[in-house]
C-alpha cells in the first residue's frame, strides 16, 4: 500500500531552524547589477532579516550575464570579484548565522550557450513534430531539456556540486523542475520513447 513505501523524509535541522527565506537578485537580465553592492549585499541582506526570523538568502542573478539568460552554465561575475568574492560573501553570511542559497535552472539551455551549442540534439525535448520544445523568458529563448538525459542531470549536478565546493554555498534551488508544465518528450533516442 502507499503507506508502506512513501515515507516522508525528514525535514533537514537547518530548514527547521529559519521562518523563511528571502530573494535577492545580484544581476538582471539585462546584464545590470541591480544589487549596488554586489556580492557584499548578501551578508547586508541577512543581517537585516536574521532578526525576523528569515534566516537564509535565496540568490538569483549570482551569474556571470544575469538571471535568465545563460542556462545551463553557472559561473559568478568576474567585475564582483568571482569565485573568492563569492565565497567571502558566503563565509561572512555563515558567521552572522545566515544561510545562503543558490538559483539554478533545472530545464532549460539557452539556444545561443556555448555548452547547448555542443549537445544540441542530443538534450532537448522534442515536441510531436520532432523539433526541440523552445521557451521564451524575457528578451532570451531556451530549449527545454529533457530530464531523461543522464548527460543533461550530470552537467546540473557537476554544476550545483562546483558552487557548493567553491562557496560553502548551503543549498541549491533547482527551478520549474516540478513547477513547470511536464513535457511528453519524443525524442527516441533518449529511451523513453
């Protein structure tokens, strides 16, 4: 029966231990710094909601073009000071008693990332006419992957697993994974078909 194999997993101490979290956007589409201090307004924003009770920070943007545009590939942004500002920022958060979460996109690759350009054909969906399944999110077009595709969640994990090691990042959003509309691929090459 279903209550002999669904268990629920129990919840991590450290999400039992924040009311909630709070969203901060270091670079927007449009390839703006929206956050005037960079990398240094991480740390600001917890210290300013630790004492509400908002004890993580979730960030969008941390990217080196800006949130929503080069999907699959996740690097920090070089003017911000890269991967050491990164981490400082990480690190200071942590001795303020702060979490910090990283934005991924857990689906879609943008048609013009070099990495998508390497795989194309191989991780999209593709629709019933056979052609791959594009999205638009502002000014940029994705493909939507297909999460059947081994490659496609070793990339992502490879991803999430180098921010964690290089940040001391605490966890990892992955988004539209089970937000987004689920797609009946009709790729055959990818064993579900």
């Amino acid at each position: 029966s279903f209550e002999r194999w669904a268990r629920p997993a129990e919840t991590p101490r450290a999400a039992r231990e924040i009311a909630g979290w709070t969203w901060l956007t270091i670079r927007n589409q449009k390839g703006e710094t929206v956050a005037p201090g960079g990398y240094d307004d991480i740390p600001e924003r917890l210290d300013g909601t630790l004492p509400h009770g908002i004890g993580a920070v979730q960030l969008a943007g941390w990217f080196h073009d800006g949130h929503d545009t080069d999907f699959p590939d996740y690097r920090p942004i070089d003017e911000l000071g890269g991967w050491a500002a990164l981490r400082a920022a990480v690190d200071e958060s942590h001795e303020i008693g702060g979490r910090v979460l990283f934005y991924f996109n857990g689906r879609l690759a943008n048609l013009e990332n070099a990495t998508y350009q390497g795989v194309k054909g191989q991780w999209e969906a593709l629709g019933p006419d056979g052609q791959p399944v594009v999205e638009t999110y502002g000014s940029q077009r994705f493909a939507v992957l297909c999460p059947s595709v081994a490659a496609w969640r070793e990339h992502l994990i490879g991803q999430v697993l180098r921010l964690i090691r290089e940040t001391g990042a605490d966890g990892a959003f992955i988004d539209q994974v089970a937000a987004a509309p689920a797609l009946l691929c009709h790729n055959r090459v990818h064993g579900h078909a």
